[in-house]
C-alpha cells in the first residue's frame, strides 16, 4: 500500500514540473508579445481588463490563468489565442506568415499548392515512380495521361504545354523558326539585349521614405484583401521605428542590423525582432515589382545574415 502511494506521489510530481514548465512557456510568451508591442503592464492591464497583478503573476509562470482572461489577453495584444497556449517551442515566424497566407487562399488554390509542393519537396527516393509516357502525336498519351494520374492521386505533367508556356509561342511556331531552336533563342536573346539598352525614368517613389513605403503597402494591400490586425499591427509598428526615416533606397545592412540591436535592446526576442526583416523584404520585395522601386534585397540578405538567430 506504501509503495503505490509513493509512486502516485511521484507521478503527480512529474505532472505539477510539467504544468510548472508549461506555465512558465506560457509567461514569457506573453511578455515577449507585450514587449514587442511597446505596451506596459497597465496599458494591457486596461485593454484587456485584467488586473496587473494577476499579469505579473503570469509573465513570472505562476499564474495559472483561465481561457477566457487568456483570451482577453491575446486579443488586447491583436495575438491569435493559438499562438500563445501552444505547447512545445513558438513556430518561426515564417510558419506564421504561411499560414496567414493560407487562411485566405480558396480550396482550388490550396489543391494547386499542395500538388506544387509535393512536386518541389517530394524526397528524391518518391520520385523513382515517376512514369513518362512516350509515343507519337495523336497516339492518346495526354488522355491516358490524365486517366492514369487521376488514379494514382499523382500530378499530371504535359510537357508539350510546358514548352509552349516557356517560349510563349506554340509547337507548331517554334518547329517552323529558322534552325528552330537556335533561331529562337538568337531572337530572345536580342530582344533581352533590346530592353537592357533602353534607359529606365527614375521612379518617384525612389525618394520616399521607408514609412512611406510601409503605409503604401498597407494601404494598397489592404483595398485588394482585407490583412489580418497581427500584420497590420506589426506595420504600424515599423512606420513609428527610425529606420523608417530613412529614405527606402538608401538603406544600408548596417542600418537594418542597427535596427535589430536597438530591437533587442529595448527587450524583444531575437525571433521576434528578425521578424522586421521578414516584413522588410516581403513589402520592399512587392514594391519593387509593383512601384519598380529600385531597392537592392541583397542588402536585406546580407543584415540577415549578421542577425539571425544562431541555432
């Protein structure tokens, strides 16, 4: 009878480290959020409604706080209540990002993607049973084709299409150039030379202000599909930064990596603040294609090498 109340007791001590551990994830979780927004404990406090105390008790892993006051919580700091009572380690911020991303994708898109990363990530060992169907024109592979990769659960690859898709012509076209596919690609390779010559006008928005590019991206994103306030918030927050100051084209890695200490210094994680040059190169990324802003991402690449976190 003793040696069984004994292992009880050890089990239940095994289960309270546990909760300890758990709770103490939960309260750093919920500082870092805080500290990254810039918010004291009374400003959350009033957001939220829910006493300083009880929130110190929390960020210090001895509060054992109840779903609902938790989610008051997560929604004061825009945090989705997922992100702060997972359990294991916090997911990258890339994971984050993708999943933002995938919230707004309809079920085609989701199905194209699935199949376009099973494509790019299968392990080489899967690509063995690969099946390529080879005969002459009009001898039914395309039909057969489809059949049989509808039947294997297996994407279907007409590389015919492929071609035309690359070339931007039909077979038929690329058959009758002189030499064909020589001749095609003096051709291309002209054009290229062609555009390479003519001299591009300089954009004005080449002399904005980083915020100014920020707020742009914000508000032109968010006319086309809603963004959810996690982003928005995180945006905002950037516009208010010095580096914002900064003329966008302007920017060097030793201003962004500046911008990283000063992060750290003022008490953000290291994933929390290489979370700025996530944003940085996803918005300065689209300004380019969308404004042709003429900002170079290698100097995002490079101040992301110096300041990502070391495993």
């Amino acid at each position: 009878m003793g040696q069984k109340q004994l292992e009880g007791q050890v089990n239940d001590s095994h289960i309270l480290s546990d909760d300890d551990r758990y709770l103490a994830m939960l309260g750093d979780r919920v500082r870092g959020e805080r500290s990254r927004r810039g918010m004291t404990r009374k400003i959350l406090s009033n957001y939220s409604k829910v006493s300083e105390r009880y929130l110190a008790q929390l960020e210090s892993g001895r509060g054992n706080v109840s779903i609902i006051l938790l989610r008051q919580i997560a929604a004061a700091m825009h945090v989705p209540l997922a992100e702060l009572v997972q359990d294991g380690p916090d997911q990258p911020v890339e994971m984050a990002l993708i999943l933002e991303q995938l919230a707004d994708l309809s079920v085609g898109d989701l199905a194209d993607l699935h199949r376009h990363l099973r494509q790019r990530y299968t392990p080489e060992a899967a690509q063995n049973g690969r099946i390529a169907l080879i005969g002459l024109r009009g001898a039914g592979k395309s039909t057969l084709g489809r059949a049989l990769a509808k039947r294997l659960e297996l994407p279907f690859v007409q590389l015919n299409k492929e071609i035309e898709t690359a070339a931007g012509m039909k077979l038929e076209e690329i058959f009758d150039l002189l030499g064909q596919a020589k001749a095609w690609a003096e051709s291309r390779e002209k054009a290229l030379s062609k555009k390479k010559g003519e001299p591009k006008p300089v954009p004005i928005v080449m002399r904005a202000k980083l915020g100014k590019v920020l707020e742009r991206y914000r508000t032109e994103v968010s006319e086309v599909r809603p963004m959810g306030r996690s982003k928005t918030s995180n945006i905002r927050f950037l516009e208010k930064c010095e580096i914002a100051k900064m003329t966008a084209c302007d920017i060097k890695p030793s201003d962004i990596i500046s911008h990283i200490r000063s992060r750290r210094k003022h008490g953000a994680g290291p994933s929390t603040a290489n979370n700025d040059i996530i944003w940085l190169r996803v918005i300065l990324r689209y300004a380019r294609a969308a404004w042709d802003l003429p900002f170079d991402l290698s100097v995002i690449d490079d101040a992301n090498e110096v300041s990502r976190p070391r495993s």
